[in-house]
C-alpha cells in the first residue's frame, strides 16, 4: 500500500498528509564566521570538492524538485552561500527552469555589499540574514571574528538592491546577547528590517546544546514586551514557523520561532538538500537518501524523482527534542543547510 501511494504521489507527500514544496539547498558546508551554536573555533573539516555536487548537478535535480516534485520555494543556505562560486548563475538558472518560484539566501551577510546587485539581477527574490546583535564585542564573541561593520554594510546593499523584505534571524545565547534583544530589535525597525528571534537548537557541531540553559520564546516575549507593546498579528502561521507579533500597534512586526518548545512539525512543508547531494526529509532526520551516488550512477530523472519521493514518505511526525531517547543528528547544522 505504501509504496504504490509513493509511485502514484506526483509531489513529496509523507505519510502524515504533509506536502513538501520549500526546499533549503546547502550549496557549501564552509563559512567565513564560526558561530559558538553552530561550529567550533577551529572549523571543521570540510567536504572534499569532489562529493560536492557541481553546478550542473545541481541545477539537474533542482529541475526535477520543482518540475516533477512541486518545489515552490528554494532557498539557498550552508554553511555561507555567498562562499559558492557561481551563486548568481545558479540562481539565475533556478529561474530559468520556473519564473515563478520564489528564491532566497540564509547568509551571514560577509560580501553582500559587493554582489548584492548581481544577485538581484540574476532573479534572487530574497535574502535573510543572521545577526545576534548590534554591538561589535558581542558580534566578535559570537561569530570569533571582528565583522559586524560587513553584515551591517551587505544588508544595505541587499536593501538597496531591492532583496525585499530583508529578514533577520537572531539566536539569543544566555550571558552574551540574551539582555540585547529589545535593542537589536529597535535597530531592526529603525533601519526596515523584519527581526525573528529562534530558539537554539541542538544542531551544533561542538554538542553543547543544553535545554536547561537555551532562551526559550516565553522568555525572548517577556524580555521584549518590557520595551514594547506586542500583539499577536491574528495571521494563521500556516506553515511558516514563526509567531508574528505587531509591534507597538504596528505595521512593523516581530517573529518568535519556538522550535524547540513549540514545534511546528506538524505544519512543515520543508525538504533539504545538502551541499554533497543527500535528501534530508528533517533537520533532525538520522537518514538520509544519497541522490549523488545515484545520479553518478547514470538513475534517470524519474528514478531520481521517485528516491526523492520515497525519503519523503518516512518522514518522522516530530522531531521529538524533548523525548528522552533523541538523539542529535550527526551532521551539524552548517553541514545540513540551515
Ligand atoms: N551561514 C548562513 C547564516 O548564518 O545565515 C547560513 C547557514 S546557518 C547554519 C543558517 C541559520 O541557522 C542561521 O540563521 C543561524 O543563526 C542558524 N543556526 C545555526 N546553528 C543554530 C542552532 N544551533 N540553533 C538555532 N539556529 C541555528
Ligand atoms: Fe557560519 Fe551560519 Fe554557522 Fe554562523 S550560523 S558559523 S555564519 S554557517
């Protein structure tokens, strides 16, 4: 029964009902920052250059998500997108196989100022950017680099280039930007920027993740309504996983996702594909499906729809965080493509 509802699913349906159209492509596994929730100082060791899938192999399956599969939405992330060479030109062939569905970065924004403009041009819709704070010692404490003044310059530029509406992603951590909250969020209003706070998740590569100490989203509430007034904007969340709050009456808004201690697995309609070519169907998933090694091996597109389809199908009803026996998927964040 299940496998003939797999062939007979044009889209990446699981067995929960859940209809996957927004893919998250990992285009490299490296990054120019070390953030202290997603990878040691020291980095990690990266994936040799020939298990990361080339362009064209990437586009090929990028062709079967969105012609054969119902991908809508693509969103490319790593490790830091702007370090892939060729990000325009994969963009722009995105487009190229369907006008209408929609492109996005996740970037920590280093570069941008310099090929904001191009990325635009090549058909990008748009970008979020990862930033914790305003002030530059904590940037430093976060990030181990010294490269606040670059983010703030990139999202600018992604402004100016008409990469609209800029999001803001921001990780509180407890005793280093925890009490920064309601001034980042000023800033982000001041400069039209739509801030989102995320509960840290237990995706670092260092296994440092601890319940007890992560910010959870009654606390990033309480700690922002001391400076504001927020109201829930009354918008269904539908499958976009963050809470959206009016702020002081609005039109601005903030974002809370609970991850962890709200979930919104239930609604998910998200599939990722790492920068070495395997199908995650979660960002906790411990399987995943090797279309590299079956693409390299000659599969046809429809054999490598159908492996897609089949991945999806066993995905898991929740990621199951707070059950005792989970266990942290063994790629870290920046290798899976956050
Ligand atoms: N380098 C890019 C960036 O930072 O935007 C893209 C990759 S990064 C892994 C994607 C997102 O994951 C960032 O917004 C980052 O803050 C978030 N992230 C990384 N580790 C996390 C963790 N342990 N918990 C929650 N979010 C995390
Ligand atoms: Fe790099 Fe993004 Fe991870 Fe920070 S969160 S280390 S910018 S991949």
């Amino acid at each position: 029964m299940a496998s003939q509802l797999i062939t007979t699913a044009a889209g990446l349906v699981d067995r929960h009902g859940r209809v996957a159209t927004d893919l998250r492509v990992s285009l490299t596994d490296r990054c120019n920052l070390r953030c202290q929730y997603c990878m040691p100082a020291e980095g990690l060791d990266w994936l040799p250059s020939e298990q990361t899938l080339t362009d064209d192999e990437l586009v090929r399956l990028l062709t079967i998500g969105i012609e054969r599969l119902g991908v809508r939405e693509v969103r490319f992330t790593g490790g830091e997108p702007l370090l892939r060479r060729g990000l325009a030109s994969i963009v722009a062939r995105t487009k190229a196989i369907d006008p209408d569905v929609r492109t996005s970065i996740t970037s920590n924004g280093l570069g941008l100022k310099h090929t904001a403009s191009s990325l635009a041009r090549a058909g990008l819709d748009r970008v979020n950017i990862s930033l914790d704070t305003i002030r530059p010692e904590t940037f430093a404490t976060i990030t181990r680099r010294d490269r606040l003044h670059d983010v703030i310059d990139g999202m600018a530029a992604a402004k100016s280039a008409g990469l609209l509406p800029v999001k803001v992603n921001a990780v509180l951590l407890r005793g280093v930007n925890d009490q920064e909250a309601a001034e980042l969020l000023r800033w982000c209003l001041d400069q039209g920027y739509q801030l989102r706070f995320i509960e840290q998740m237990p995706l670092d590569a260092q296994h440092q993740w601890s319940r007890a100490e992560m910010i959870v989203a009654d606390e990033i509430f309480e700690r922002l309504a001391k400076q504001f007034v927020l109201t829930p904007t009354g918008r269904e969340r539908g499958s976009a996983p963050a809470e959206e709050f009016l702020v002081d009456g609005g039109p601005a808004t903030v974002g809370i996702i609970a991850s962890v201690t709200r979930p919104f697995c239930g609604d998910c309609d998200r599939v990722r594909l790492t920068a070495d070519g395997q199908i995650r169907n979660c960002l906790f998933a411990r399987d995943e499906s090797d279309l590299r090694a079956a693409l390299r091996a000659g599969a046809s597109d429809e054999e490598l729809a159908e492996r897609w389809r089949a991945a999806m199908w066993v995905k898991l009803p929740g990621h199951g965080i707070d059950n005792p026996e989970f266990l942290q998927p063994q790629r870290p964040m920046s290798a899976i493509g956050g």
